[in-house]
C-alpha cells in the first residue's frame, strides 16, 4: 500500500481540474502528490514530464493509506463514494478534510465572487454576465464549470475585480462555504442523478451555492431553487409579469423590475422566452454588483447567444435551423421548445435522442402536442422517445443524425424551425455535445448534405 507522506496535499483526478489543481499547489509552494483510479489516464505522460518529482499513483484507491495527508483535493469528476475514498468523504473531524477546487479558489480570492448554477442557461448566464462586467469597465475574469478553470484565474487575471463562476453540482458538493456577493441558481430538472443518487442529493449539492452569499438570485417559477439558508437578500425573476420587486416581462413585451420597464424583449438579441429569462437573472446580478442598466442593455442588444445553445445557424427558404446540442436533459429541451415555439409562424420540427440517463421524457409530449410538426428521434434512446409520444405526438424514429436532418428537410415547410435539441447526452454516437452540435452545422454549410 502507498501511504501519502505527512503534510502532503493528495489531489484525485488527473482530469482538465486536477492539473489546474496541481498547478495552483505548486504556485503556492505546498507539496502534493496525486492519484487517478484509472490505469492509464490520457494525459499521464504529459503531466510526468511537467512535474517529473511529483508521485502519481494510478488504480483502485483503495492502494493508497491517505491518513496522514494534509488535504484530500478531489477534482470533481471524481465520485466521492467512490472505494477508498468515501471513508474519508462521510468522516466528520476524523482524518484528512475533503474538499474540491472551488474551495481552494475560495480560500486564495481576494475579488468578489459571482457564482451560478442550475441545470440549464448557467453557460449563458455566465457568459452575459462578464460581458456586462466588461462593458462597465471591470476588470473581470470568467470561469469554473466554463471555460477556464476557477483556479488557473488566480494565475491569468491577479487584478480581476471580479470573478463570474459557473459551477456545477460536482464542484459544489465539495464546497462547504463560498461567501459569493451575488449567487444565483436558474433552475433544476433532473440530471445527473446516477452521482447523487436522487433530485434531494441533486438539489442539496446545488444549494450549496448560496453559502454564505450576501445576495440571491432564483427562479420564481420554480420553487426548487429558493434557498434553503439565509441569504440577507434574494431576487427573483419570472417569464410572467413581475409582481413586487421582481424581475419579469410586462405582456411579453417589456423587461421590467417591478414597475421599471428596462428594456423592449424585441431588442434582446437572443431569441426565445427562455432567454429573456437568462436577461433578467443578469441583469439582477448586475444591478446588485452596481453596473450600470446601459451597459447591461448594450450587451442584451448585440449577445448572439452560445454556441450549441439555441443558435440559429441558417435560414433557408423559410425554414430556420437551430443548434441546441447543449440541450442533453430534459429541462434544456423544454425550455428550448417554450421558448421557439411561441414565435413560430408555422410548427417545430424537433430532433431528438441519444443516452437519456434513464430521464422521464412524458414532460415534452405536452408542449410538442401545441408546437410541433414532428418529432423526428434517433440513437440510444430513440425507442423510448418513440414510446412516449407516439399517438399524440407526429414521431419518426431514425438510425442516427444524419438520417433525422434528411427527414426533416424532407418534411419542413416555410415557416417552420428545425431544432436539435436532444433531451439527451451525446455520448453514445459523438465524443460530446459540441461534436453534436457541429456535425448539424456541417450538414447545413456550403457543401454539406442540404447543398449537395
């Protein structure tokens, strides 16, 4: 057995997070050494080569007496029930303390923190919200879950004013105190609930991104995300008209606070209801972090959206097409189709499919019954996509992508809108959403199978 040396700081995972980790620990002078359960991690000889001193420790965890290590680091990839490592994780004042890089990020900022979650929009929210950050003259770095990892803006940005974080159950659930300024969570669908077990672990793991925070931003239309602990203040924003002091739209029309009418919905430049809804959660964690409405305005007129989050990538003889791979739960497709369908001219046209990690598909049935011309399914789970709608929704089952975009050229009419958003993960036909997403935007480019 290999015993970690006394006052060694012993990191798991080998992944984007762990080496960020490891770079950080070097940075600050403490000696570390780290383990991966897998044989053979990808980036194994790269990071040997880096830091040829450093013991790596590779297999089942059960191989290592971690007792007497200063610190347990757990990158959040890694599963903390895992074998020989949960023993450590459930222990309360006995052995090494367990915490993930969020909390090693804590420790070190000496900037605010704004911090989001949810299961869906928390990339975009996120993404606005610098942006606005940037358009008052801040100096803000943007990071976490997104991009760059929390820890290595430590290192490229030592003067930010300000830290923007998306962050996930994972690194939430090893983050005991995060003293955020403003903290918002969107929403919550289910997910991932092969790591926490239940939508209560799911949602406990979420919640811990109001602790300590001095300003709250959640969802009034979904009670989930309201915090459990006491946040001093909390806004709420709402797709309906706001009442009070919260954030809404007036008659689908207006952005408002309350009574303030901020902006028209016709000059946010991201389409869709469920992007409105992604204005107002920024423009409340603005408003408490002091910018200035008319920068946060000129952000919301000229923000395109993310790729792979609801983006149109062409019309063609009135027919729109929208990439919306990064909609791999549930929750993400809903909002998608409440947000499209409203504004169509003619009917949805959805595809759909892939790993659905065993979630409940009959919430779409009822939105597709109002929006959709059809909906066309394939890979994993296209069986079980197909069983749910058929006989009330208009359904093809098809092998892969590819077929399901020629079925729907076939039968898309002027009008219309052609939208891939799955409801599922991608990884039983593409490496991740992002090769999803871009194989339907090949098909649709200059020399794609529309064109040929």
């Amino acid at each position: 057995m290999t015993k970690v040396p006394p006052e060694y700081t012993l990191i798991i995972g080998l992944g984007v997070s762990g080496q960020a980790i490891a770079r950080h620990l070097t940075r600050q002078g403490v000696p570390f050494m780290i383990a991966d359960t897998r044989e053979m991690p990808a980036d194994l000889e790269t990071f040997r080569a880096t830091y040829p001193d450093v013991d790596v420790v590779c297999g089942p965890l059960q191989a290592l007496d971690m007792r007497e290590a200063r610190e347990i680091v757990v990158s959040p990839g890694v599963d903390l029930r895992t074998p020989g490592l949960v023993e450590y994780a459930i222990a309360e004042g006995e052995g090494p303390q367990v915490v993930g890089e969020i909390a090693l990020f804590v420790r070190a900022s000496r900037a605010p923190i704004a911090a989001i979650t949810g299961s869906n929009a928390k990339s975009t929210v996120t993404t606005l919200l610098g942006e606005m950050a940037r358009e008052a003259g801040h100096r803000v770095a943007v990071g976490g879950n997104l991009g760059t990892p929390a820890l290595d803006l430590l290192a490229e940005a030592p003067n930010a004013e300000l830290f923007v974080l998306e962050l996930s159950s994972f690194q939430l659930e090893t983050t005991a105190w995060l003293s955020a300024e403003t903290a918002a969570f969107l929403n919550l669908c289910e997910d991932h609930l092969d790591r926490h077990g239940d939508m209560h672990g799911y949602r406990a793991a979420k919640q811990r991104v109001f602790r300590g925070a001095r300003h709250a931003v959640v969802n009034a239309d979904d009670a989930t995300t309201w915090p459990d602990t006491d946040v001093r203040d909390v806004a709420r924003f709402t797709t309906e008209a706001p009442s009070g002091d919260d954030w809404g739209i007036a008659e689908q029309s207006w952005l408002m606070y309350g009574d303030t009418p901020l902006m028209p919905t016709r000059s946010v430049r991201m389409p869709g209801r469920h992007n409105h809804a992604n204005a107002l959660a920024a423009l409340a964690m603005g408003t408490q972090l002091g910018l200035p409405l008319m920068a946060m305005r000129r952000v919301l007129e000229r923000f395109p959206g993310l790729p792979h989050r609801g983006e149109l990538v062409v019309e063609r003889e009135g027919v729109r097409w929208i990439n919306d791979s990064k909609g791999t739960n549930v929750g993400a497709t809903l909002a998608a189709i409440d947000g499209v369908g409203p504004v169509l001219v003619g009917r949805l046209i959805l595809l759909a499919g892939g790993d659905g990690k065993g979630a409940d598909f009959t919430p779409l049935i009822e939105p597709l019954m109002r929006y959709a011309r059809e909906a066309v399914v394939f890979g994993r789970d296209a069986q079980r996509l197909e069983h749910v709608m058929s006989g009330r929704v208009p359904v093809t089952r098809v092998d892969d992508l590819d077929a399901a975009m020629w079925r729907a050229q076939a039968i898309a009419r002027a009008g219309d809108a052609v939208m891939l958003s799955p409801a599922c993960a991608s990884l039983d036909q593409f490496p991740h959403y992002m090769a999803r997403g871009d194989a339907f935007r090949q098909w649709l480019m200059p020399g794609g199978a529309m064109t040929c």
